[in-house]
C-alpha cells in the first residue's frame, strides 16, 4: 500500500482564503499541493471534468446540512451523542453523484487523474483496473471509468452480498471496456483475491508483454484516498463561512462510518494536514471489528460475518488499517508487517500498549 511521503500542511488563514470558493476551487488548491507532478492546469481540467453540475445534483458535489433532533428521535442518532460540534450536528451529503454512493466523490476524479499519469509518465500501456466491492464502489468506478481511453475494468462482487438496486446497476452498466464478474463469498474475499492478482508476478510479466498493467479503484490505490481528504476541508470551509466556527483553532468531531478504514482514513490525514479536527469516530455496523479494535488493540476477524442493510461496511479485513499502523508506529516496518503476518497466518493481532495510545489519542468508536 502506497502511503504520502510528506502531507502538505495548513493554517487558519488558508481556511480563511478557502471558504469563499467553489468546492472546485477547493479541490484544485488541496490536490495541486497533494500532487506537485501535474500542473495547475492539468489539476484544473481533471477536477472540473470530474465535478461538472451535469453529473452532481444541486451544483454543490459535497454540501453540509444541519441534523436536527429531538428526544423522539435521539435513539436512531444514539452515535450523535458522541458528537460535540460547537454548534450542533451537521450532516456531509455525499450522496449527489451519478450513482448516489460516496464514492462518486473520488471515482469521478481517479479515472481523470490515471490517464492524466499515464501521459506524464509516457506509459504505452493500457490499465486494467480491478476491483473488489461490496455495492458501492463497484458501481460507482464502473461509471467513472466506462469508455476511457487507455483502460479496462473488471469488477468482483459478492453474488449475495450487494443491494438488489447495486446488483442492477452493476450488471446494466454501459461501456465497451468494463466489466463485472460475480463470486462466491463475501467482499473480504474479492479483495483478498483481487490482492493476490496484484502479487502475482508471474501474471505481471504475462500482463507486462501484452501491453497492460494492473490498477485498482479501491482505496487500497492512493489515488482513491486523496479526493476524498478534500471534502473534509471543504466542510470545514462551509462552517467557518456560515459562523459556525467562530474562533481560530476551534475544532470539530468527525463520525465517519468505514469498513474498509478509507474514508475515516481520508480524516485522519486531513488532521495531520492541518484541519483542526478534535476526535474521528468511526462508526461500524455488526461487523464491529473495528470499534473492538479501537477500544482493545486486539483486531480478530475469526468471528461470524453479518451480511446487513449496510454492505458497504461488511467487511472484517480493513485494508486501509495497515496505513494507520504505519504512520502512528513512526514508519515501522518490521512492526507492521510483523502484524500483517500475524493476521494472514492466524486471523488476528494485538498491537502494543504504546501504539494503542496513540491510535486512542485520536480515534473513538461504536457500532
């Protein structure tokens, strides 16, 4: 898993400039910093072709809202109450795109940005992009990527483990270069699958002589993570234009619910990049091996898997989880791999008292 070697870093006075802008204009400003090999242009072209009005409702790809409750409704939004944004709830709609999945966010944008590499990069090859999913993702990358030049799409899913409506849309989907192939299992199945394509060297030689190379459009690539570090600042920027945050260094809470540990990952290096965030909540379902993880240390995927009303969150090996370990142990290799062994061979680790400090210093969770 590819990691940032530096994070661009950021002041109040840069929210300030910020709050006035478009999510566009926000957009280009965080991912040109991200990315110093494309211009300012090319950031440009990619983002206003990813978040044109045509393909997210309202004009606005990420708005904010204000959640009101009251004690009749305070048991449905019982995680809320870990919540203390200075001036109430507020709810980040990232459901505007064209498949009404989050993940539109960055797979409107991934497809734009790869073939943009594959020109700076002068790669004669075409990019087979393989993807696991348990419902959004698929579908979303599916319609992000479809007739791209340059690149080819094969998407696994659990045959018994996406919505009806997802299953539809991913076996309707248009595009002469896409493609969907369903399987037996879960989604830590596909995945864990689709990892085994990506190490297969022999199958990379194979790939490499006739003319293609391996990509993905899980947030086990990179390229999936950085879009969506930028609604969180933009939501940032909607509070401090509409007086919510009031004071220069005021933070908020952020409660993302994660399976796969990307989009809470996203926050995290927000926060690392400035972004006054005080707590990232991460919010599971009945496959709750992240909250256990977070209270104990102890992550354990030997346990029953839940199939819900929420298949995007069913899941029991967290990809992105790696990462964390990585930046909070002080890039420590032999630590992490240590771990990922543990987990392969046994189905579970426990990292140590120190490493589960710093992780509680920043994360909370229930489910």
């Amino acid at each position: 898993l590819f990691v940032p070697e530096t994070l661009p870093q950021y002041t109040h006075k840069d929210f300030v400039e910020m709050q006035n802008g478009t999510y566009i204009d926000r957009a280009i400003k965080v991912l040109s910093d991200f990315l110093p090999e494309f211009t300012k242009e090319e950031i440009k072209e990619c983002v206003s072709a990813a978040y044109a009005e045509e393909k997210f409702s309202g004009g606005n790809p990420a708005p904010i809202s204000v959640v009101h409750s009251d004690k009749a409704d305070m048991n449905i939004l019982e995680l809320w109450q870990l919540v203390h944004i200075y001036s109430g709830r507020y709810m980040l709609e990232l459901w505007h795109g064209p498949t009404c999945a989050f993940k539109d966010m960055a797979l409107q944008l991934l497809p734009h940005l790869l073939t943009h590499s594959l020109k700076i990069t002068k790669c004669d090859k075409t990019a087979v992009i393989l993807v696991a999913t348990s419902g959004d993702t698929g579908k979303a990358a599916l319609e992000g990527f479809k007739d791209v030049d340059r690149t080819k799409m094969l998407v696994f899913y659990p045959e018994n483990g996406v919505s009806p409506m997802q299953k539809r849309q991913m076996n309707t989907q248009e595009g002469n270069n896409v493609s969907v192939c369903a399987i037996e299992g879960n989604f830590d199945d596909a995945q864990t699958g689709v990892k085994k394509m990506f190490g297969d060297k022999e199958l990379a030689a194979q790939m490499d002589k006739a003319g293609y190379q391996f990509s993905s459009a899980n947030s086990i690539n990179i390229g999936r993570l950085l879009p969506q570090i930028v609604y969180y600042f933009s939501a940032y920027c909607d509070l401090l234009k509409a007086g919510t945050i009031k004071e220069e260094g005021d933070k908020i809470n952020v409660v993302v619910p994660t399976g796969d540990f990307g989009n809470i990952l996203a926050a995290y290096y927000a926060k690392k990049m400035g972004l006054p965030i005080h707590k990232l909540i991460c919010a599971s379902n009945s496959n709750n091996v992240l909250t256990e993880f977070l209270k104990t240390g102890v992550y354990n995927r030997n346990r029953e898997f839940h199939a819900t009303i929420s298949p995007s969150m069913d899941i029991l090996i967290s990809s992105n989880l790696e990462r964390l370990l990585f930046d909070v142990t002080g890039h420590d290799t032999e630590k992490v791999a240590g771990w990922m062994k543990e987990l392969s061979e046994t189905g579970r680790y426990q990292v140590d008292a120190e490493t589960l400090a710093a992780i509680q210093e920043v994360f909370a969770a229930d489910y």
